[in-house]
C-alpha cells in the first residue's frame, strides 16, 4: 500500500503534470483500502478527491480484492476498489467483478470531464479460469456495492439498463 507521505506528494506531482500538459487524461492506479472490504474507508474518500481536486480524472482502485463503489468527484471518477479480472478467488464475493466502460468529454482549455461510467458485471468461474459474463442473479449482487447506502451517501445516482449498471452525468 502506498505510504502517507508517497499519497501526501501526489498532488503537486499531479498539479504539475496538469499546469505542463493541460489536455492529458490523467489516470491513477492506486492500491489501496481493507483487503475483502466492500466499503471504501475515509483515507481513500479524503485522497481521492484530493487527486481529483489537483487534476487528475480517474482513481482506479485495487487491492481489497472486491467491489467497492464508485463515486463522482469535481470533474473526475473514483472508483475504490474494481474487484478481480484474474485471480484464484475461491470466495463468491472475490468472484464478483466488473468491466468498468468511462467516457469523458473534453473540456474548453484543456482536461476532461467525466461524462459516464458503464459496469458490465463479470464472475470469475473459479480456479485458474478468467470472468465471463454474469447472470442475471450474479449481476444483482455484483450491482450491491454501487446501489446500496454506500453510493446514496456518494450521490450516484445509477440505472440498470440491459444488464448493465450505468451512471450518468
């Protein structure tokens, strides 16, 4: 996991980046959070939106090895945790995982501005096999993290649409 000091240093590194090259993406992949929790914690909430704040337009979060939710800040996206892709996850809730779709408009003078965020629910099979399309019933519980509590405290305001969890601008 990244050290305090190392996230305290990100944002004039990001700001920097920002002020030289104003229309680049910036995307960060942090590892971070509880491990095999499904709520994001207040230092991910309070880092995140820093970074956004100092310019960078998307937090991609891992570590905890399962769906967190995700969350609209400034201009950008945040999302705690993606889950697993590959992994030997033997528990239902590390098998639970998502293809995350962004698009992002271009904003006058330069940067971006987070405009959807589409989550395709994927399972992982189990042992040494990779994700595939969720069922019905998979997609239910893949959708939790992003549909409960959690995400009405992050004001996301999400629809499902053939399958897919979508939010909106």
């Amino acid at each position: 996991l990244p050290s305090r000091r190392v996230l305290a240093e990100y944002p004039a590194i990001i700001k920097a980046h920002r002020a030289a090259h104003p229309t680049d993406l910036i995307v960060l992949s942090i590892h971070w959070g509880k491990e095999g929790s499904s709520e994001e914690r207040g230092f991910q909430r309070r880092i995140g939106r820093r970074l956004i704040d100092s310019g960078a337009n998307l937090i991609w979060g891992h570590h905890p090895h399962v769906l967190q939710p995700a969350e609209a800040w400034g201009e950008g996206l945040i999302l705690y945790s993606t889950g697993n892709l590959i992994f030997d996850a033997r528990a239902r809730k590390t098998r639970q995982s998502g293809l995350f779709e962004m698009e992002f408009d271009r904003v006058d003078g330069g940067g971006y501005l987070a405009r959807r965020l589409t989550v395709h629910p994927l399972m992982l099979q189990g042992l040494n096999s990779g994700p595939r399309s969720a069922t019905d019933k998979q997609a239910t519980r893949i959708f939790e993290p992003f549909l409960g509590s959690r995400s009405k405290r992050l004001k996301m305001n999400w629809k499902i649409e053939d399958g897919k969890l979508i939010w909106r601008r």
